[in-house]
C-alpha cells in the first residue's frame, strides 16, 4: 500500500472517485507500488520510496489490511487492486477494483456472510 506519516500517525492513501466514492490502492509488489508513486500519482516523484508529499510505499498483511478497512477507512467504498496513475486510465481501474465489502470477504476468506460469487474463497469443513 502508499502511505504516510502525518502529525505522528499512519494515514493510508485513499482516493476520491467522481460520485464522492473513495478508493484504495492496493499493489501486489512493493515494486509497482513505487512505479506507481514514480508515475507521478498524488504529487510523488521517486521510485525508490522517497515520494513527494512524504507517501512511500509500505508493506503490510491482510490482517492490518482487514483493520485498516474496518478503522481509520470504513468509509472507503473501492479497493483498487494493482491501479495504473494517470489521466484516462478510470475505467480500467474501476475493472480492476472491487468492493470493500467483497474484498473483505476475499480477505478473511470468510464466505459465511454473503454471495461466494466467483473467485470468492470457500471454507473447507462444515
């Protein structure tokens, strides 16, 4: 994920969609992670972690991932999985983001609670 420290605490880049939805950015590799912020996404200009505006790229695992979600953004409406920065590259990112609910889901592999649509993990066991 992109993040920063801000006035001492962890503050997660979170995207404004048109409509007022908001999006996070979530990368497979700490690598497109820094070509993203290297493209020149929210005001940054290196690759190597050091990005304008203070964001760098930072690891993290589902369960910070899940608490994030659930805390600080339970207001995010998208999870944007692997976005590209830029102009004109919305619809592309809109396809390759799903809800947060869906994602939490796809997260927890927890299917207890709603559609187990495709690519939706199951449960082994009763």
């Amino acid at each position: 994920m992109v993040a920063r420290q801000e006035r001492g605490r962890l503050e997660v880049l979170a995207a404004e969609l048109p409509g007022g939805d908001k999006s996070l950015p979530v990368f497979s590799f700490a690598e497109e992670a820094a070509l993203f912020l290297d493209l020149g996404a929210f005001g940054s200009s290196f690759a190597d972690g050091r990005s304008g505006g203070g964001w760098r790229v930072r690891e993290t695992d589902a369960g910070e991932l899940a608490s994030i979600l659930l805390g600080s953004h339970r207001d995010v409406g998208r999870v944007a999985l692997d976005p590209l920065p830029g102009i004109g590259v919305g619809l592309v990112n809109r396809l390759t983001s799903m809800g947060r609910e869906r994602f939490l889901r796809f997260l927890l592999c927890d299917t207890s609670f709603g559609d187990t649509g495709p690519g939706m993990p199951r449960r082994s066991g009763s």
